[in-house]
C-alpha cells in the first residue's frame, strides 16, 4: 500500500499528518472535501506558529488576519505565504460555493505538502530532506480507511488544544526565531514549484486582489481634501496614514482613480488600499478639512 505523503510529519504533529492523509483519501471521491482538509491543513499550521513563536492572535482572528501578523513579523514570505493564502482561498470556495475540480485538489495537494516540509524543516528537524511527492493511486482509496482515519483524528483534536497552550508558554529566544527567518530564505530561494502550482498561487493572488472592490466593508470618502500649499497638505496627507495605522492599513498610494473635468480640480486623488477594510477614496480639491481622526466611524457605513 503507498504511504501517504504526509507521513514525516506523524511523529512531531500527529493531527497534520492526518489531515494531510484524509485529503489524499477524498481526492478521487470528493475533490471538494479535500480542498477543505487542506484548509484546515494550513490553518493548524499556524496555530502551530503562533503557539511556538508566543504571538498574540488578532481581535478579529481569522487565518487571513492571522497571516497578516506572520508577514508583519516576517515569519513567512515568498511563495510560501502565497501557498498559505492558496490553501485559504481555495478550501473557502470549496466549502461555501462547493468548488473544487479534481484538477484543483490534485494542484492544491501537492502545495500543502510542499507547505508540510517547509513547516518540517524550519519548526521540526532542520535536516530533514523530504521524498518525491506522489500522486495518491485511485485504487488504494477505501470508504473505511477514511472513516478509521477520520475518527483517528478527532480524538486527538483536544490533545492538541493542550499541546499548543504548553508551546505557547515556552520562551522562544531572539536567536531561535531569527535562525528560523535565515531558514525560511533559504527554503525559499531553493523551492522550484512546477507550473501547475505556479499558476494556482498566482491566479489566487488576482481572486485575492479582486475581492478587495467586493468587500462588503468599501466605503468611499468624497469629503475634498487638498491645498496650494505643500506644507498644509503634506499634514493632511499625515493626517490620513495617522488615521489609519491603528487599523494595520497595509499601505498607501496617490493615484487618479478618476478621470476630471476642467482645471479647477486637481488630481491625484489619494486611494488607501486596506486589505481589511476595503478601498478607501479621498477626493483632492482645494478646500481642506479637520484633520481625519479615527476610522472607527466609517465601520457602520462599510457595513451597511
């Protein structure tokens, strides 16, 4: 019988191994469930981070958030951060508009374990030096290894739960996290991923980009902002990152969103892109306004 790919992690994190095996076993029968499992793969994973590197989970914690804190700390980058994201985007298609092709799983299977060995060497052994991934044989998949397999993993599930709290508060020494970084660059440099998971990270970075303009949480400011003089407008602008950095906007950029009419109006106007909260668009003109203090009043509009 073919072992499953996911079997190196059995000895230091039991409940990945499993879920990694369960994926492999849905593959053929159920693509969609095991773009599930392996969102769930991905999201332990870094409940495994943030236990052994102490980090305080988010306000609203969600894996997309918690991700966010990890690039912040430059825990992960690269093409690893992206695969992160591909197992988040694709196990949530899968479970709310039932998507998943075989294609898909097949693509998304073979990242996640490339995602295993990453966590294998930069948490667990440093040395290790992974096998050939291998396609799961359709024929060695049963309806009773998946039921064994799936009972097998929900009785470690509170083990695990006692597990990360016991790692949580173990201290981790600057030199431990910093060495783990070097790793994570060298991992990166050396991974060569085919063109089929190339295309998968990629194509989930532009459904990434677009969700942002169907956010439910975009709103857009049209009070004008803008002056002649630079200095008065350089504390405006000031003012508007100020606003906006309790909130961990991601970043700033002046931009002509729109085209205008006559020389009386004055471009750029200033596009935030928050990757939480939306798209925000402050309109320039040449009056100004108070000095933008918080943005906890625009929640209920970008809600609404």
């Amino acid at each position: 019988m073919q072992r499953s790919n996911f079997s190196f992690l059995r000895d230091e994190w039991p409940t990945l191994s499993d879920l990694g095996e369960l994926a492999e076993q849905n593959l053929y029968r159920d693509p969609n469930t095991t773009l599930v499992k392996l969102r769930m793969f991905g999201e332990q994973i870094v409940d495994y981070i943030f236990a052994y590197d102490n980090l305080e989970e988010p306000v609203e914690d969600s894996q997309f958030n918690r991700l966010k804190i990890l690039e912040r700390e430059e825990l992960i980058t690269g093409e690893i951060l992206e695969i992160f994201h591909t197992l988040r985007q694709e196990g949530n298609e899968a479970v709310h508009n039932s998507y998943g092709t075989l294609e898909d799983a097949k693509t998304v299977l073979s990242l996640a374990f490339r995602l295993g060995v990453w966590f294998m060497q930069i948490y667990g052994k440093w040395d290790f030096e992974p096998e050939e991934f291998i396609l799961p044989d359709r024929n060695e998949l049963n309806e009773k290894n998946i039921d064994k397999l799936s009972k097998a993993y929900e009785q470690k599930l509170d083990q695990l739960q006692k597990e990360l709290k016991i790692l949580k508060n173990k201290q981790q020494t600057i030199s431990d996290i910093n060495l783990r970084k070097e790793k994570n660059k060298k991992f990166i440099a050396n991974l060569a991923l085919n063109d089929d998971e190339v295309n998968k990270i990629k194509r989930d970075d532009i459904i990434q980009d677009n969700s942002l303009s169907n956010n439910k949480r975009k709103f857009i400011i049209t009070d004008p902002l803008g002056t002649d003089d630079e200095e008065e407008e350089a504390k405006i602008w000031n003012a508007v990152c100020d606003s906006f950095r309790p909130n961990e906007c991601m970043g700033y950029w002046r931009y002509p969103l729109f085209s205008k009419r006559g020389e009386d109006r004055k471009e750029p106007d200033i596009l935030i892109i928050d990757k939480e909260l939306g798209l925000v668009v402050i309109e320039v003109s040449e009056l100004t306004i108070d000095q933008v203090d918080s943005i906890e009043e625009f929640y209920q509009e970008a809600e609404d």
